[in-house]
C-alpha cells in the first residue's frame, strides 16, 4: 500500500511539474509575440503640384506580416510590402534596409493624387491608419530650396577612406534627390568598386541626407566631387588622395631637423661610398704588394 501511494505522489508531481512547464511556455511565447503598432507620423501633408509627395508608415514589430497602401477612392490596393501594383511609375516604396519606415513615394504629384491614403498591416483585425495629401498649385518661384552643403576631408592617405556628406535643405520639403559626380562623371554605387552611396529624407528638418563613401582611396581618387540637388543647386569639394610613401619620408626628414640632417645624411652616405671604393681596392693593392716583393728577389 505504501509503495502505491508513493507511485501516486510521483505521478502527481510529474503531472503538477508538465501543468507548470507548458504554463511558463505559454506565457513565454505570448511575451515573445509583440503585436505590431504604429509609430507617430504626420497624418496630414500638403506638395506642390510637380514635386515628389512622401507619405510616411513606420510600423514597428512587422515580423512576417506585410504594409499594404491603398488610396481610399480606388478599389485595388497600390502597394503590398515593396512590390508595386499600379504600372504608372508614378509610385514607390521607401523602405532602407533594416528600417521601419513604408514610406509611399509619388513622384511629379498632380491634383488627382490628392485625397485619403491608407497604410494597412495584414492582420486579421483591421489595422490601418490614414494620411491626407493635399496637392496645391506649384509657387511662381521655381526653385524652391534653400540650402546645399558639402563637407568631408580635404586631404586623405592612400588606402584610408573618403567621406563625403551632401545635406539638401527645402523651404516646404526635402529635394526629391541629390546627385553625385567626380570630374563630370556621374558616380553610382559599386560593390566592385567599393563605391557606397547612401540617402536619408528627415521630414523634420526638410533635408535630404546623402553620403558618399570610397572605401580604400586610390591615387586615382585626387580631384573635385560634386553634389548636385534636383533643382541643378550645386556643391563641389575638392579631394587629394595623398601617397603614403612619400608622406612618411617626408615625416622622417622633418623629425631629423630638415635640411641640417639631409645634408648629415648626405655626407654619410657619401663617406660610405668612400669606404665601399676602398674595399673594393684593397685586394688589388696587396696583390701589388706582393707582386713588388717577388721582383726584389729576382736575379737582375
């Protein structure tokens, strides 16, 4: 009876323990599953016709599940994650990598773009929030950005990388784009080239960000880089690759005291000269002695 009992506690233990398990589990896998949400972003936004309109949707926590764009005038969806369904070219997705912005691009905006968009997660419930764009007449006044800067070192080592910052303000929004070139020459992004060319819009601040980075300069690489905004507003900056080499020589002249110390260097190496000349004819010299020495002993 005893040990019956004792194989019921066992099993009853067994039972309490596997409840308990599967509980934390449960509990664990319902803290691991954050369901997404929205971040805040301006919900109503107005462009000029002919600029390009930028509706933002940033959704944290996304996982499998994908953003989906509609405007609430027409029936078929405009986007779904990246891919595009209307064929127009008109339309975009902003999304950089690792990101969790959905931004919906529409570029050279017209009056029949404006209305209510909705930025959608594919999810059972419906979840969505709403953008109003607003499309009004383009300003008598062209060009509309206020600002281009262009920074970055001047001179860099052979080998080191070049860092360029290109920062394009607007007076209502960011420049649609920014352009690089290097003496009249467009620059693309190359992985083969290790060429990186990167863009930020900041809504915030109406600045398009962008960077040029060359990973490993080259001689080469020496001469003037431009930023160009899609205003034709342009920046240039000037970059000397400078060869290694020669930098360190030059180093080492400067720390013996410049021309004092060349000059020492000089005639060092000039009095080793001597001394190489000499062990150079120092054979020849006793085998001349030697030679005088057996004509003395010859019979005349």
């Amino acid at each position: 009876m005893d040990g019956l009992q004792f194989i019921n506690g066992v099993l009853l233990v067994l039972l309490i323990s596997t409840l308990l398990a599967k509980a934390q589990f449960h509990n664990y896998q319902s803290a691991a599953v954050i369901p997404p949400s929205f971040n805040p972003t301006r919900r109503n936004v107005t462009y000029h016709v002919g600029e390009t309109a930028l509706l933002e949707c940033s959704v944290d926590n996304l996982g499998t599940k994908e953003v989906i764009w509609k405007n609430r005038n027409q029936k078929h969806v405009i986007t779904v994650g990246s891919f595009v369904f209307v064929g127009n070219g008109a339309y975009s997705v902003s999304h950089p990598s690792n990101s969790p912005h959905y931004d919906l691009v529409i570029k050279n905006v017209q009056r029949h773009h404006a209305g209510v968009y909705e930025c959608q997660v594919s999810t059972r419930e419906v979840m969505s929030i709403d953008i109003q764009l607003n499309v009004i007449d383009p300003p008598a006044n062209k060009h509309r950005y206020s600002s281009l800067t262009l920074s970055g070192a001047e001179f860099v080592d052979q080998g080191e990388a070049i860092r360029l910052s290109c920062n394009a303000t607007g007076v209502l929004h960011a420049p649609e784009d920014v352009d690089w070139f290097f003496q009249g020459l467009k620059i693309q992004s190359s992985v083969q080239d290790e060429i990186i060319i990167t863009k930020f819009h900041s809504p915030e601040t109406k600045t398009l960000i962008s960077t040029l980075e060359i990973e490993r300069s080259k001689m080469k690489h020496s001469g003037m880089y431009i930023c160009r905004s899609t205003d034709l507003t342009i920046k240039s900056h000037n970059v000397q690759v400078i060869n290694a080499a020669s930098k360190n020589r030059e180093r080492a002249v400067n720390e013996n005291g410049g021309e004092t110390d060349d000059r020492s260097g000089r005639q060092a190496e000039q009095k080793n000269n001597n001394c190489s000349l000499l062990t150079i004819h120092f054979p020849t010299f006793v085998l001349l002695s030697t030679l005088s020495s057996i004509l003395v002993y010859l019979p005349r």
